[in-house]
C-alpha cells in the first residue's frame, strides 16, 4: 500500500520529471532492501525468529506518525487539469488497460520484479548447495549485493530515462535484458558449460539484478503517466451520440505554398482503441505551410465543433494546435480546411528523428464536452 501511495504521489508531483523524482525516492526503497537482509539475518541469529518483527514494528510506528503529520494535504495537490482548468478526473481502470502500451509495461514490471521474487525463497538454498554461503548473515550480505546495485544505479537510471535523453522504453528493454543475463549466470546455464558457480559469478549476477531491475521499474511509471498520448471516449450519453454519427470520409495536407497534395487517408477514425499510423513523405518536413482538409459527415448536431491537437516527440509534447470549425448541421457532409504554419527550416528535427517518435492526439470536442480523443503516430517515408 505505501509503496503504490509513493509513485501515485510522485506521479502528481510533476509529470515530466517522474523518472527522476521516482530514481531519487526509489533509494530509500533500495536501501530498505540493502539494509533489511543483512539486519534481519544478525537479528535473527541473535534473538530468534520473533526479533526482527519487534524490531520493524517498533520502527513503522512512528515513520507512519511522521507521514501522517508532515504528508501535504489534497487540497495542495498538482494534479493534472482540465480544459476549464478543473482538476482532472481519475482514468478509470478499463480505460488504461485499453491502451495496448501501459498494458506492455504493466507487463514488463511484472517481469522486472520476477527476479527478486525468484531468489527470496531460492537463493540460499542455492548459495549453501554451490558453497558460497551456509549462515543467515552470508545469505544476508549476498542479498545486499543486488540491493546495494539497485540503490546505487537508481538515481543515475531515473536521469538516464527521462525523454529527451534515451527515454523510458529503451532503459526498460535493457534492463530486462540484463536481468537475463543474471538468470543465466546465476544458475548456471548449461550453456556456458561451467563446472560450478563461484563467487565473482554470483557476484556478477546479483550486479546484474540490481542494476536491470532499476532499470526495468525506475521508468516504467513516468513511462505510464507521461503516456504518448491517449485514446479515450466520453461515457456520456450525448458524447456517444455524438461519436457514433460522426465519420470522417477522407484527409488530406497539401503544400501550403504550390496546393500540392502531400499526402492523403480514407482511413483516419475519430476514435480506436488502438494507436493508428500514417505514413507521410518526408519532403512535407520542408514546407513553409502545411494545409490539411478534413471531409466529416455527422449525422447529430454538434453545436460547435472543435479540435485540440498535441504534438508528441518521444512523449514528451512539444506543440499544441487548437482548431474550431463552429455549429455542424445535422444530416451533413462538410470539408474542413486549416492551414499550419512550420517552425522553420533551422529549427526542424531531421525526418530520420521524426519517424516512428511523433504521435498526435486529436481531442473531439463540442465546446466544453469532450467527444473522444484518437493517436496518430506518424512515419515519414
């Protein structure tokens, strides 16, 4: 409970910077970890079975006190707002397990902390059957060692996977990576075919641990809070109605300078649950203008219709374009044009950065309700 109410906390505090804030609070879990093994084994040997739990107890006590007194109050909350500046509400559970991404790194925290799951009731056994330790202090001290790293490696970790430096996702698949090569070091694999496991191997392996399971859980949760956008649909019954009689019928972006079709879709939807793509040729990089045409039918009334577009480069968002095309007849087909102007050639990210890291999210609105949203991540080809 503690340790979820901790990242939800962090998460409010400060949405772009929660791999850092996360790498910084996570020493004190990793010390918990680096502390509590060695501890516990001392107590143990010199008080019995019931010592380390009098000893903890003793100490949760008045840390709960010191929460509780010096926690800041809801009321100063940095949580996220809304458009009319209202404290944004709550995603319900269903709406982010729709989201194929959080679900992937849902996932990959699961296997992050396999790991430390799999040597708690293992690794002694393990450890007095090879000869590297038979004592609950030796056991102790073997399971510091990955604490010690995990410690250690958080704050450099919660830097290294903030956005605009490698991002969360690559940190993540390298450290289950790592973790991996802990397994197969540890056991050890047959395939390395080593007669036994010594000392600098374990060693290494633990290492391993510590260091790829900080970096599998350190950026996972900035990686869901600072979500490359969102698909989502408005559960009010006159959103839906809305969104279930509304169909965009083609797009496309012209040069903004020659009218010049760039580049054109039948298939852009107003909502999926899914992510969806757009291929778009790389010369579009180097207009001075950009004019898109939306063709939309609906069939409600919309009593004013209005676009909010945010502009994500490796989830971080970097633009925001606001639209309003005003009152939607119902029963009618209308053709939407809007005109972009660029950032300048000397202040442009190369297409070969661009490709596959942008996404935009369209939000739907009719004026202050919010219809659905959808995202786009664009390739440029």
């Amino acid at each position: 409970m503690e340790e979820t109410a901790m990242y939800a906390i962090i998460a409010d505090l400060d949405k772009d910077n929660v791999t850092l804030y996360l790498g910084i609070c996570e020493i004190s879990t990793g010390l918990g970890y680096m502390l509590g093994p060695p501890l516990g084994g001392f107590l143990f040997s010199a008080g019995g079975f019931a010592l380390p739990f009098i000893v903890l107890g003793a100490a949760v006590a008045p840390a709960a006190l010191l929460l509780y007194n010096y926690m800041p109050p809801d009321q100063f909350r940095g949580g996220a707002k809304g458009e009319d500046g209202e404290d944004k509400a709550d995603l319900p559970m269903r709406t982010l397990l729709r989201n194929p991404q959080v679900v992937v790194i849902v996932v990959a925290a699961m296997l992050a902390n396999s790991d430390y799951a799999f040597l708690e009731p293992t690794l002694g056994d393990h450890a007095t059957q090879m000869g590297l330790a038979s004592t609950p202090d030796g056991i102790g001290m073997l399971f510091s060692i990955a604490m010690t790293s995990y410690t250690l490696s958080c704050p450099a970790i919660g830097m290294l996977a903030k956005r605009e430096r490698f991002g969360p996702r690559p940190v993540i698949v390298g450290g289950l990576l790592f973790q991996l090569f802990g397994f197969i070091l540890i056991g050890p694999c047959p395939l390395l075919q080593l007669e036994g496991l010594g000392m600098g191997q374990m060693v290494m392996a633990l290492v391993l641990f510590g260091v790829g399971e900080s970096m599998s859980m350190t950026p996972a949760i900035g990686s869901m809070a600072a979500e490359e956008g969102s698909t989502e649909f408005n559960e009010d019954p006159r959103a839906q109605q809305i969104l279930s009689s509304f169909t965009i019928n083609w797009m496309n972006m012209r040069d903004g300078d020659s009218g010049s079709i760039l580049w054109e879709s039948a298939d852009i939807l107003p909502f999926s649950e899914s992510e969806q793509t757009a291929h778009v040729p790389a010369e579009i990089l180097q207009s001075r203008a950009v004019s898109r045409e939306i063709n939309f039918s609906s069939k409600e009334a919309i009593n004013n219709l209005r676009l909010i577009q945010k502009i994500f480069f490796q989830g971080q968002c970097i633009e925001e374009w606001r639209f309003d095309f005003g009152f939607v007849i119902p029963g009618s087909t209308n053709t939407w044009q809007s005109t972009i102007e660029a950032a300048g050639g000397d202040k442009m990210i190369p297409a070969d950065i661009l490709s596959g890291n942008v996404t935009i999210e369209t939000g739907f609105w009719d004026g202050e309700m919010l219809v659905s949203t959808s995202v786009i991540r664009l390739f440029y080809v």
